[in-house]
C-alpha cells in the first residue's frame, strides 16, 4: 500500500469501529470501476475486514456475476430493474451463475425509477424468495421524476421511499437508501428507519442503518466522505504514474526518428 492507500485503510477501520460502516461498493455500472482499481479496494477491504458491496452493468450481467464469485462480493446490485420481466431476468442470471450461493452472497435490485415504484407491488411478488432486498438509488428516482437534484430531500422522494419500506418490512425484504447521502438526509434515514432501513451507503462506504441511533452520524458521514476523496486522488496519482511510465522512451524513439529521416532538399 501506498501512502494514500494507508490513510484510507486508517478511514475504514475508524468507521468500522465508530461509526457502523460495515461495506465498502464499487460499480462495475455507472462509476465504471476497472478490474485494478476493484482489486485495490478489495484488498483495503478486507485488510479492515469490512464486506464488499459490487453494482453490475446489467440484470443479465453474467460476466460481472462470474467475476463477482472470483473476487468474493457480499452484495451484488443489479441497477435499473424497472419491471417484473427485467427483475425475474436477474433472478434467473444470479441462479445460472450462483446455482446453491455457497458464497452467502446477497442479492439486490435498485429502485431508481418512477417507473420502478409503480410496477412495486408486481416486483416484490419476483423478490420475495428469489432476491434479498431493494436498494433506493434517490438521486436517479429524483431525476426521473423530473426534479432537480437538490430535490433529494424533499417530502415528495421521502414519502416515496418510505412507501418501499413499508412494501419491504411487510414481505422481509432489506432496504438499503442511497443517493446524495449527507447530514442533510439523516432526518429522513431516521425516519425510513422507524419503518424498515438496514443500510445506506455513499458513492463508496455503506453503513447500518443502527448507526442512526448513535449522535457520531455526521462524523460518520463525514469520514466517509473524506475517503472518496482521498480514493480519487489516489486514483489520479496511480492512472498518471502509468500514463508517464514510458515517457523517456517515447521521447528517445521520437529522436531517433526524426534523425533518421531523410533531410529534405
């Protein structure tokens, strides 16, 4: 580990003990994490032993599922799953691939669609027995409503979401709330938690939700933030060494060309 790597190990093993981080996520999908940058994380992760939680490109996503068991993923997120067909297309994917789960891995579909919500109670019928739990992405359901982003905390997305926890606590399904998680948000995670809540998460880090009963939540929140951060320079640093690694000898053999060349008359 680098430098960087080590401060953020430092940030992992804090908001384990402090402050209920129990996952970190990565996103074959919208963040499009490369197989060496996941393999980074995997390995932060496991040195503050802390599960992984892994969003895949698709409901049928196989090769993302087969690369799930390689690398040992507890959580697998299949994203915009907007119908019972879609959602029943997962179901048959994680078992081609799963078969028995010996892994124990759980299985999750995100609502982040207005589209999702209303096709909600023909979906948890699919779920129920088949997949683990729900994961509402708010930013995505937001903007599919055709509100801004800043509207993420408004009572309109809250109800909503409280609506999927009633739906998930009356058929034991989890729910985990995402999107744009900031102290701003903690009134409406609590009060998702009054109904049904087992986890919510930032781009990177994911908590239990018990952690809302504790008064260290904006610290939380913040550590985990400060991670991202430090993980994406970290990331630029490494991408910029590799991308300057064969500077000297691109430079040698422009010379070398440029000398060879005929000079014209």
């Amino acid at each position: 580990m680098n430098t960087n790597e080590r401060k953020m190990l430092d940030m992992l093993k804090r908001g384990r003990d402090e402050y209920g981080v129990v996952s970190v996520k990565a996103e074959f999908e919208a963040e499009g994490t490369r197989s060496d940058e996941f393999l980074r994380l995997l390995h932060m992760a496991h040195s503050a032993d802390l599960k992984v939680a892994l969003k895949i490109g698709g409901c049928e996503a196989v090769s993302d599922l087969l690369a799930s068991k390689l690398y040992g993923v507890n959580y697998i997120i299949a994203p915009m799953v907007e119908t019972p067909y879609a959602l029943s297309k997962f179901v048959e994917a994680k078992t081609k691939t799963h078969g028995a789960n010996e892994e124990a891995t759980e299985f999750l579909f995100n609502l982040e669609t207005q589209t999702t919500l209303d096709n909600l109670p023909a979906m948890i019928d699919v779920a129920k027995g088949n997949v683990d739990g729900v994961v509402f992405g708010r930013v995505d359901f937001t903007l599919s409503r055709g509100m801004p982003r800043g509207a993420i905390n408004d009572p309109s997305i809250t109800e909503a979401v409280l609506e999927v926890a009633k739906a998930c606590a009356a058929n034991d399904l989890e729910l985990v709330v995402g999107g744009s998680v900031s102290p701003a948000a903690i009134d409406a995670l609590r009060q998702f938690k009054a109904v049904r809540l087992d986890r919510f998460e930032t781009r990177k880090v994911i908590f239990d939700a018990t952690c809302l009963d504790g008064t260290s939540i904006e610290d939380g929140i913040q550590n985990a933030v400060d991670f991202e951060l430090l993980w994406l320079v970290n990331k630029q640093a490494y991408y910029t060494q590799i991308s300057q690694e064969d500077a000297a000898r691109i430079e040698m053999m422009q010379r070398r060309q440029n000398a060879a060349k005929p000079v014209m008359a």
